[in-house]
C-alpha cells in the first residue's frame, strides 16, 4: 500500500502538471516556454501533453476548471511563476480523495489509522 503522500506526487501532482501544460499550449504558448513558466524541462512538456506523464488518474471536472482558469491568469499576467506552487497546492488541497483512491482501486477499508488520518474526513 503507498502512502497517501506517494500517491500525491505520482498521481495528482503531475496529473494538475498535464492539465495545466495542456491549457497554456492551447492557449498559444511553445512548449519552450511552458517549460520555463513551470520549471520543467521541455521533454516533460512533451510527456504531459502526449498523456505519457500524468495521465495516472483523471481529474473531476471543477479541478479541470481551477487549473484552466490558472492557465489563463498565467497566460494573460494575471498569475506568475511564483504563484505556481501555491495554485498548484491550492488546487491539489481541491482533489477529491476517494476519486483518486477509486481510480487506483484502493479501498479505503485497507488505509490504516494513521492513513486515515493524513487524508482528512473524506478517507474514512
């Protein structure tokens, strides 16, 4: 059983990363510069876009949205670099916790104590 925190950093993190990547190329940004707005190399943009990376879970419809409307305040000026890990954190806090577990086929009757605890009232 991984961790709730694993499953974070190989599940949502880069799943938001996808999404994210994804809107501002279709909002005409190279991938060059998507990679530097996100502080990734430009094969991981590569990755995210051809579902190679990210593509572990899919996001509900209202995190899809939160990170389209990023990508636009990104795009326009409205957002910077620097507000990347606290939009990204923000919208990650946004995930639900049993979409992912559903979707990984973990059952939340299997997640000990301690696991329970880690991932909030909407584990148990």
């Amino acid at each position: 059983m991984k961790p709730p925190c694993e499953i974070v950093v190989w599940y949502v993190i880069p799943a938001i990363r996808s999404e994210l990547a994804k809107e501002l190329l279709n909002l005409g940004m190279k991938q060059k510069d998507v990679s530097e707005l996100m502080d990734i190399t430009q094969p991981a943009v590569s990755q995210y876009i051809t579902d190679k990376r990210g593509s572990g879970i899919k996001l509900e419809e209202d995190v899809r949205q939160m990170v389209k409307d990023f990508a636009a305040q990104l795009s326009n000026g409205e957002a910077t670099k620097a507000d990347l890990i606290p939009r990204t954190c923000h919208i990650c806090k946004k995930v639900e916790t049993s979409s992912v577990l559903k979707q990984l086929n973990i059952n939340t009757d299997d997640l000990g104590e301690d696991c329970q605890s880690c991932m909030g009232s909407e584990a148990k």
